[in-house]
C-alpha cells in the first residue's frame, strides 16, 4: 500500500521555526539534556497554533503545561 494513502498532519516536523529573542534566551535556561525536547515541543504547539514564530507567551504556556507548579 502506497505511503500517501493515508492522510497526516506533521504540522512540518523537523523545519525550525523563528524564535523571538526572549523565547531563545528562555530555551538557553533549559538544561542541555533535555533541551532539543523542549525546542521540538514548544515548536510543536507553535505549529499547532497556526503561529509563525515562537513568543515567550507560548514557552511559557507550554512551560505551566508540561511542568506544573
């Protein structure tokens, strides 16, 4: 069965989005192992949203969510 008959949503997994500079300088205080998760999940939600850039509303959205108090 040809891989193109079934329909996904990658939301253009694996293309990086822009960062504001606020958002990257968030993303720099993640510890380094787990870093490109963080990258990879807040730009998920990004995509999700329909956003063109990353803000730091959204890391910090993604932050209570992923890492309640």
């Amino acid at each position: 069965m040809a891989s193109d008959s079934f329909p996904t949503r990658r939301h253009n997994v694996g293309k990086s989005i822009p960062w504001d500079a606020d958002a990257e300088a968030e993303l720099k205080r993640v510890p380094f192992f787990i870093r490109k998760l963080a990258r990879s999940r807040v730009e998920k939600a990004a995509r999700e949203r329909g956003m063109e850039r990353v803000t730091m509303a959204l890391v910090e959205q993604v932050k209570n969510r992923e890492m309640p108090r």
